[in-house]
C-alpha cells in the first residue's frame, strides 16, 4: 500500500479495506492461513509517524509442538500500531511500532506480525499431546510405541540383575 501522499502531507488520513486469499499469502515461519486475510482500518497521520488503528480477521494453522499434528486458531485482532519511516526511532519507541519500506505498507507483513505476536509459543493440539517417540517416530497420541520399554542403557544391566 502506497502513503506517499499521507507521508507528504497531501492527505491526513487513508482508508483500509483489504482481502487477501488464502492461497496468495504464504507459509511463513510455520503459519499457514486457512481463510482469507481482512484488513480494515484507518491510517491517520500523527507528526513523524503515522498510526494505524484497525482489526484483522482469519483463520491459521501451525503445528503442535509436541506431535506437529496441525493446529487451528481463529484471529480477530484489534491493531494500534505506529506506522515509522526512521527504523531507529521504531527501535526508540515505547509504543508498537512497524518500519515502512520508504513510503509502502506492506499489509501482510503487519498482519504476521501481530498474528506471530497473538500466537502462543508452544501450541498444542491437546494440553495431554502424548508427542512423538524419540525413537521411531511414532504419533504417540495415536499409537502405542514400545521403543523406550525396549531400549536399555546398558551400562544399568548389573543394577537389572539385582533387582531380578
């Protein structure tokens, strides 16, 4: 999105209304949409910066954590962020900011990031997610794996024996 003419001082304020398919975005840092991206909002112009007020509304997937089976999460999220043309002074900023690419928004990145920002950090397809064995693999919420009853350290067999 072009705000070279709010960025200017031509125009105080820029509507924002997008859809994006989600078949044109893509998977990124293990995101996947599962439902068109909405975008709508208001970009309005506050000295230096300009500030985006707005929502976003879609439906992800990532993998579990434990087992990677893919897990679904709806998001519709209210937005207020402090749209930067100087990466320094984002850094500076006590306030969310995201750092313009000269005078272009790029809506998607921004609705990534507050997506990664809303997402938790260690999903789970179930609190009780079993995992996958450490061994063959095995979707351990799925089948029974006897791989760690089979495997031995060696190095305990005498400590085996007296216990026999």
């Amino acid at each position: 999105m072009n705000l070279s003419l709010i960025l200017e001082g031509k125009r105080m304020t820029q509507e924002v209304d997008v859809r994006f398919e989600a078949s044109e975005l893509e998977e990124k840092q293990g995101i996947r949409y599962r439902t068109p991206l909405y975008i709508k909002g208001m970009i309005r112009k506050k000295g230096d910066a300009l500030e985006f007020s707005g929502a976003l509304d879609t439906r992800v997937a990532v993998a579990c954590a434990r087992c990677l089976a893919e897990v679904e999460y709806p998001m519709a999220l209210e937005i207020l962020v402090m749209l930067e043309t100087d990466e320094e002074r984002a850094w500076e900023a006590e306030y969310d900011s995201f750092v313009l690419d000269g005078s272009t928004l790029d809506l998607t990145e921004l609705a990534h990031r507050q997506i990664l920002e809303e997402l938790p950090q260690k999903p789970l397809c179930d609190a009780d997610c079993k995992g996958l064995c450490s061994v063959c693999g095995a979707d351990l919420n799925r089948v029974g794996c006897t791989c760690k009853e089979e495997q031995t350290d060696s190095r305990f067999d005498i400590l085996k024996q007296l216990l026999e």
